[in-house]
C-alpha cells in the first residue's frame, strides 16, 4: 500500500491489531471513515477514550464496570451463592444473554495452558479462592465452571476443582460442556446450546 497517504496506511494498521480484522477490511473500514462526516470521526474517537477512561475492572467478579463493584455484583436478587467461572468478560456477556442466570461470575483472564507458558498463578485462580474462603458456608456454594470444553479448559477445571476441595468447605463444583462441541468458544455458542450446557452440568 505505498502509494496511500500515510494517515490512511497508519489507520489500517492500526485496524488490522484487531482481533477478527484482515487486511482486506481494516482497508474498507478506513475508506468508509474517509467518507464519513467529521462527526462521526469525532464521536468515534471520544467514545474509545471513554472506554478507556471510564472502564474498569470489578474489584469482585473482574468483569467490566463504571464502579468499583459491577452491577452484577451489586444486584442483591443476585444469588451469590452460585458463582459462574469464565475465562473472559465477553462471556459473561454471552451468559446474560441466554437470560434467566441467577447467580454471580468470576472472570479468570485466560486459562491454564502449559505450551503458552500459562500457568494457575498467571490466572485469578487465587482471587477465587480467597474470595470463597471469605464466603458464608452456611448454605452450600456452587462454582460453576463455565470454561470451554478445550484442553486448557480441562486442565483449569482440574486445578480449580483440587483447590476448591482442598479448602474443605460446603462447596459444589459443576462444570458446563454437554452439548457443547470440543473446543467451542463459549463467545460464539448459539443461546440454545449455551442454555442446554448450562442447564446440563455435571458435578466434578
Ligand atoms: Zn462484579
């Protein structure tokens, strides 16, 4: 692309770090930008600084948030009991989305994978725990490890369900996965097989 003006071959490149975005269309996507109003350029702009800005890390759950504490979080007809474990906040999006989830979610940020050099510690497995040490027992907990049906996902489950019990308390360890296909990305699930999963979880 040497005979684009720079802002525009600066523009693509900047497009093209994007997950899901080839060359062809971080292209199409700053030709449009070209084409469309100064307005558009200026919100455009504004809204990513507010993202940056304003966004921040739930200091509860991990996931997304205004405040300190996510609205989950901070929703008392949420049942806290129930604690739905994910690899990313996305997918706790692509849980709200099937509806009817009760319960609470802890974001992991990734999962245990060996050949990526990821490691448990890398992860907030500790968080988990030490925010299920702080728990009421008085009614039974369950952890749902809502991760995908992958290897890292195994390996992860595994871990977290060995840590889980070795805290000795009153807590349920269920993992989703039936009728999910190996290796789907929860992310991309259709609502229909991420609420059957859901509702089918085994006890580890
Ligand atoms: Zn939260």
């Amino acid at each position: 692309m040497a005979s684009l003006p720079k802002a525009i071959t600066d523009l693509v490149g900047v497009f093209e770090r994007l997950p899901g975005i080839g060359p062809k269309s971080a292209t199409r996507l700053v030709f449009y930008l070209v084409n469309a109003p100064e307005s558009f350029a200026k919100n455009f702009s504004q809204n990513l600084l507010d993202l940056k800005s304003k966004i921040k890390i739930c200091e509860k759950c991990y996931g997304v948030s205004e405040t300190e504490i996510c609205s989950i979080c901070a929703d008392k007809s949420r049942d806290n009991h129930t604690i739905w474990v994910v690899e990313r906040a996305i997918e706790v999006v692509a849980l709200e989305n099937v509806g009817g989830l009760k319960g609470v979610y802890h974001v992991l940020g990734g999962l245990v994978n060996p050949l990526d050099h990821v490691g448990p510690e890398d992860i907030r497995i500790n968080e988990l725990i030490e925010r299920l040490k702080e728990m009421e027992d008085d009614k039974e907990i369950e952890v749902v490890l809502a991760v995908s049906p992958t290897m890292e996902g195994e390996a992860t489950s595994m871990y977290i369900k060995k840590k889980i019990d070795s805290l000795e308390k009153n807590i349920k360890v269920t993992r989703i996965g039936s009728g999910l296909p190996i290796g789907a990305d929860l992310e991309f699930a259709d609502q229909a097989t991420l609420s059957r999963s859901m509702e089918n979880r085994r006890r580890l």
